[in-house]
C-alpha cells in the first residue's frame, strides 16, 4: 500500500492559532471570533476527483458477521483488521484500512446478557486498540489507547507519544471480551490508539454492534429489510480517488496530529452513508426503523427528511445511545454530533409510489447539505408507532448524587508547547487519575465547553439533566454515552457508575481533539 495522500492544501482560514490563544487566555470564555463561526468546529478538506452525483449510488448495507462458534457460553467471532480497496467514488479503488476486508466493518448482532468474544488480528503497518463505544465492558477490553496490538514485525518505538506501565500490549492478536450485560442498544466499534484515533478512522476502521433483548423484541417494530443501519461519515478524495487526510506524519509511525488549521477539526466535502456517496435506497410505503450513526471525525449534522412536494416527514425518535426511550420523540429536526447514535422510525405511508424523500443535513452547505434519498418504489403495509416503549429506564436522580463535578472542555497548550485541546486545563496523561468514582456512586457533572465538544464517557450511560441552566433538549431524551456541547453551552449529566472496576476515560469525540489531548482518566474503585 502506497502512501496516504497529503493535505489539499495547507490553508489558514481557520486561524486557529489566534483562536485558541484568545479562548485559553481567557479561560473557558468564549473568543468572539469562536462564537460567529457556524454550527461546525473544524476546517475543510476539497476533494479533487470528479464526485458522482448524488442519489446515483445505492445504499449498501453492511454484512452480518456469523461467529466462527456459538456455544452455551456464547458467541466467538474473529475480525482481520487489513488493508483493502473498495469502489467508494465510482470508477475508482479507494486504499482503505478495514474491519474483515470491508467499510465500515461488518455488523455483529448479539443479545443482551451472552458473552461475545471478538478475536482481533491486527495485520496492518502500524499498532491499533478495539474499543466497543457503548459497551459495557471490563476495563481490560475497553480498548485503553496505549493497549496496543502491535502488528507482525513492529520494533522500536510503543507507537505513541506517552509511557505507560499500566498499558497491556499484545502481538499481533488480542481478544476482547463484551458481556454485553445491557440494554438493547446500537453500539459501534473503532479503532482507540493513542495519538492516532481520528486518521485510523478516517482510513475505515469503524463498525456497528447491535445488542438486541427481550424489551425490544415484545415491540412491534419494523425488522429485516425495514430495519437499515446508517453509519453517516464525512470524507475528502484526492484526483486519484484515494483518501485526504491531513497527518504531520502520513505513515502514523512518527509525529501525531495534523496541520494547524485543521487542529479544531478535519471535516470532508463528500458525504458517506455505510460507505458509499450521497446513496438511494427504495422504499415502500409502510414504516422503517433506522438506526443512524454519526460516525465522522468532527462533522456535525442536523437532519430533515423532505418530501418532493416540500413536506417534512417526521423522524420519530424511539431509541438514544444506549437504547430505547420511555415513549416516543417526533422531530422535524434532528442534531447529532460525532459518536452519537439515534434509533428513528420514519413513515413513508401517504407519499406516491415513484417520488422521494431526501435526507437533508440543514448544518451542510453545497454537497454536505444532503446526506442521501429515499425512493419509494412500491406500496407497502401500514403500521402503527408504538406510544410506549420501555419501562427500565434508570431513575437517577440530583439528590441522589454522592459527588457533583465540574468539568471544563477547552483549548490550551500541551506539554510540548504545541497547541491542543485540555479538561480542566490538563492535556491528557494515562499516569494521573483525573477522576475517582467509587463502583455503585451516582454522580453529577457539570460540564461546559469553549467550542463544540461531543463528550463521551465509557462504561456507563447517563441522562442530561440540563442545559444552561434549563431543561434538556428533545433530542436529550433516554439514555446516552455521548453529549453534544455547543460553542459556550454548560449541561450537567447524572450518572451510576456501576459495572466494574478498573482504568476508563472520557473524552471529547471529535477525534482530532481527543488525539491532541482532550481525553482523561476514569477510575472506578
């Protein structure tokens, strides 16, 4: 595999620079040039190669990963992370770095309570670490950033920026364990290394888990066909059809990080729904469940479904990040920001056999202001929207709080002087414990932002109590593990942490934030 291509350009409209000397000198206040930016936080790559036009390509839908064993115990399951091409722009072969030879990876179904056990095998040119966003998991296959599985003949260097005498590193192979003891949820697994998280998923290597179970199972919600996972990612192609990306290092082995103006963020000009650009996908008439992931680096969107006759379409919101709500949310909007999933039924009953629905991103401009279309294609069965969901919603509760935290998410400097992205001040450290939780407490946080920060915890979800002092939002509504701060926002979010014990973190996942410092450590004791 040749080398990754550079930057288009090395452009400076960002002005980063200035930008985050201006928010770290005044601490998590908000500069003024911040605050008039639009509804993104990062700079734009341009692609080169001719781009197809829109809803000329057909939505792919991941294959399934049968285990390789199924016994009393539970499911086996063995993943190549390889390097492969595929057709994304069409006419040409995209180099990727994948799950099993295809992007995004292949989806792996389990159900609620039986251990699944994922054997990595790591055969590309530089280390990776699994981690299972979402998952409920022992420590020691959370996918910690320095956990390396180190690939076949590597020598030298730990293959990143930090020691670590805690990091558990493997040759070659690693097996995860997932005891999946959750609620029935979308879950998606990336690649975590240290210093290098946002190019490795850029390069392809993400994939969706579904956790199914008995709640979900006695709804009378759309499955098979009707039921379309839809993991939306933001990418930039050179005139050859290959991926932009803009790495100091393009061979992830040496300096991590990108060029300056895109250190708040690298979005793309093409957009991706399970791999392919801007796809269609037929439809009948009845009701369709789709379970959408925001799977870019720093891209956030705010979809529409819009009619040919200019009416919006509800997306019913049945399910947050970690599983199905209380009763259902109607939305003629909806945000979602990197990391964040939403479980949404769409009716396409009422709207002719031969016309279309378009899913539009209102943050977008030119070719990211469409995500992809809907054709209805024939009549179907008509099906009513459940009006309750589920009833084991935790209940956690401000007075039941052992220990409110404040924690602040802005631009700073590092250690090495360079510019990056700090909580409370500090870039990340796997040595130092930031935060010390003691298994079964409840816990407040209270968190603000300077500029967009989707804020994820691993291990637990929480709900949002809060945002600038009034209620949640919609779209707040269930159970998350990510939450999206907006430029100058505080939320407070209460949390069980209850599971296991062991070494955590949680971070911003805008993922060249998190790779330039904005993680910490969570340890529950």
């Amino acid at each position: 595999m040749g080398e990754w291509s550079a930057p288009v350009s090395r452009r400076r409209a960002l002005g980063i620079g200035a930008g985050i000397g201006a928010v770290a000198a005044g601490g998590i206040a908000l500069s003024a040039a911040w605050a008039r930016r639009p509804a993104e936080t990062g700079d734009r790559l341009h692609s080169a190669v001719p781009l197809p036009e829109p809803f000329t390509v057909p939505l792919p839908i991941p294959p399934v990963l049968a285990p390789v064993a199924s016994t009393a115990d539970g499911d086996r399951y063995e993943l190549v992370q390889q390097e492969a091409e595929a057709e994304i722009v069409p006419g040409f072969a995209t180099r990727l770095w994948t799950y099993g030879g295809v992007f995004p990876g292949p989806t792996i179904e389990s159900r609620r309570g039986r251990h699944t056990t994922v054997l990595h095998r790591n055969e590309l040119p530089v280390p990776t670490v699994l981690h299972l966003h979402g998952g409920r998991t022992p420590a020691a296959s959370d996918g910690y950033p320095t956990d390396l599985v180190l690939p076949g003949g590597w020598t030298g260097h730990a293959g990143h920026s930090m020691a670590d005498d805690r990091a558990a590193v493997s040759n070659l192979q690693r097996e995860y364990g997932f005891p999946l003891d959750q609620r029935a949820a979308m879950l998606w697994y990336h690649d975590h290394r240290m210093d290098f998280t946002a190019p490795a998923i850029w390069r392809g290597l993400a994939g969706i888990h579904l956790v199914r179970d008995d709640v979900e199972d006695a709804l009378d919600l759309p499955r098979g066909d009707r039921e379309l996972p839809l993991m939306i990612a933001d990418r930039a192609f050179d005139e050859d059809g290959q991926l932009v990306y803009p790495s100091v290092d393009p061979s992830l082995t040496g300096e991590h990080g990108v060029t300056e103006s895109f250190l708040a963020g690298v979005l793309g000009d093409v957009v991706l729904v399970n791999g392919a650009p801007w796809p269609e996908h037929e439809v009948d008439t009845g009701l369709y469940r789709l379970r959408v992931l925001n799977a870019s680096n720093a891209r956030h969107y705010e979809l529409e479904a819009v009619a040919d006759d200019g009416r919006t379409v509800p997306l019913v919101q049945i399910g947050a990040d970690q599983g199905l709500l209380a009763a259902p949310v109607r939305h003629g909007r909806l945000p979602i920001a990197p990391a964040e999933r939403y479980d949404l039924l769409v009716d396409f009953g009422g709207l002719p056999v031969g016309s279309a629905v378009r899913l539009r991103n209102r943050l977008g401009t030119g070719g990211t202001a469409d995500v992809m279309r809907f054709r209805i294609a024939r009549e179907g069965t008509a099906a009513a929207i459940p009006e309750t969901l589920a009833d084991d919603l935790p209940e956690w509760d401000r007075a039941d709080a052992a220990v409110v935290r404040d924690l602040a998410f802005r631009t700073g400097r590092m250690d090495d002087g360079r510019h990056g992205w700090l909580i409370d001040g500090l870039p990340f450290d796997p040595a130092r414990a930031d935060v010390t939780a003691r298994l079964g407490d409840v816990e407040v946080w209270r968190l603000v932002a300077d500029v967009h920060h989707p804020v994820h915890l691993h291990l637990v979800g929480f709900r949002v109590l809060s945002r600038g002092g009034g209620a949640p939002l919609a779209h707040d509504a269930g159970l998350k593990d990510t939450i999206a701060l907006r430029p100058g926002e505080s939320a407070e979010i209460v949390t069980r942490f209850d599971g296991y014990r062991g070494r955590y973190l949680f971070h911003c996942h805008n993922a060249e934030h998190e790779d330039m410092g904005m993680m910490a450590n969570l340890e529950i004791v």
